[in-house]
C-alpha cells in the first residue's frame, strides 16, 4: 500500500466519496511541472487547458508517477489508465464560480468509473475560491441538471444540479496548502464560488479509471497494469 494512502482514507471515500492528502508534493518538487503549465498553457496556449496529456509527453508521464498511482490503486485497481489532465486556472478577482455539478454527467465512458485528484500548485482557500463538496453525495444517481444562462451568469461550466436535488447548507470547504491534494469520487457533488480575492487559484486535476472501463475518446494513457477491456480501448503510444 501507497506510503501517502491510509486505511482511514479508504473509509473516507467509501463513505464522503473523497479524502484529502497533505504533503502529497513539497513547494519544491512543483516548481518544474508549474512553470511548464503556466509557459505552454496559460502563457503562450501551446497545449490546451483540457488534455493537454493527449500530445505531451512530459505531462503523460509527469501524471503517472508512482504517487498518484498509489493513492487511486485501492479505489480502482492495479490495471490503471490516466484519461484527462486538467489545468485549473482562476486569476484573480475575475475567476467565475463552478456551478454545483457531478462530473460524471459530462463524461463518455461505460461504465463511469473514475478516482480525481485535485492538486493545489499554490495555497487554495475560500477567499480564492477552493472546491466545496457535499460529503456522501457519491451515492446517489445522477442528479438532475439544468442548462445556465451564459449571459447572465459567467460560470466556467454549462450545466448546474437543480438545487433541489440536494442541501446546500451539508457543503464543506476543501482548503488546501501548495502540495496538499483531495480525491474524490466521480458522482461526487461539488462545485466551487468565484474568486474574487487578489490571489490566483492554480490547481491540476488528474484523473485516472480502471482499463477495465470503456472509452473511445483517443485519450488513454496506459498508467500501469494491463487492458482488461478486450482490446476495445485504444492506447497513445510513446
């Protein structure tokens, strides 16, 4: 077992649908990889903010390390494909609110199986807008959303849970230090407010399911382990 995942953080996510590591990464150890994403994301557009793992070789292999691996091998498996990078970047004070969604209502794949780890490349509080959950929604179906209104409403995402399918008021923050990153489960409720400090809010999400899952998107990465889906699932190749 992951020196990083604990018993504990098994309990965790079997019952809120997620955990939180502290330390995962020093400030040190991120330098590399966050002055990689600010020039050829942010900066200059090189690689795109969603994927960019699809066409870069350093951030497929920056995101397979033994680390992550561990601590997403309890929840899903040894056979392991890493399927989405995704570059969180709200600057400061015009970062839009994420509406309230599950993540598995965007995503193609059968069936929908998938550990997300949220890494903070800086300090992430409520003032710059950090992620809020609503602890055991994971085991619900998927909840009714509704289509926002653009322009009336600057949000990073197109749909939002109809608020009543769930209790605000049960939602905790997720509060993270440079280095520190949370888990969470793929039909977990949370969303996150606008950040309208005068801080940025840099986070990576990395998200990983088992080989065993189906998807057709020309976005796998084999991680570790085998393909168990029958050869169904195409690879990129290095």
């Amino acid at each position: 077992m992951s020196v990083y995942f604990t018993p504990e953080m098994a309990v965790e996510y079997q019952a809120d649908g997620f955990f939180l590591v502290r330390k995962l990464f020093t400030e040190g150890e991120l330098h590399q990889v966050t002055d990689y994403i600010i020039e050829n994301v942010i900066n200059t557009g090189r690689l795109p903010v969603v994927q960019p793992h699809k066409t870069d070789r350093f951030l497929r292999e920056w995101a397979s390390q033994e680390r992550f691996l561990d601590l997403v091998q309890p929840l899903l498996g040894p056979d392991l494909a890493l399927w989405t990078i995704h570059c969180f970047y709200k600057p400061s004070v015009t970062g839009p609110r994420t509406p309230w969604h599950q993540d598995a209502r965007y995503w193609a794949m059968k069936p929908v199986v998938t550990a997300s780890v949220w890494l903070a490349l800086e300090p992430v509080d409520e003032e710059n807008g950090c992620m809020n959950v609503i602890p055991g929604s994971h085991l619900e179906e998927i909840c009714q959303h509704h289509q926002i209104d653009d322009e009336k409403d600057q949000a990073s995402l197109s749909l939002e849970i109809d608020n009543q399918k769930f209790d605000e008021s049960k939602a905790i923050s997720i509060v993270l230090d440079t280095g520190d990153c949370s888990v969470h489960h793929s039909h977990l409720i949370h969303g996150a407010k606008a950040n309208n400090s005068g801080r940025s809010r840099h986070g990576l999400v990395l998200r990983y399911m088992p080989t065993s899952s189906i998807r057709t998107d020309g976005d796998l990465y084999l991680a570790r382990g085998r393909d168990l889906s029958n050869g169904v699932n195409v690879y990129i190749q290095d």
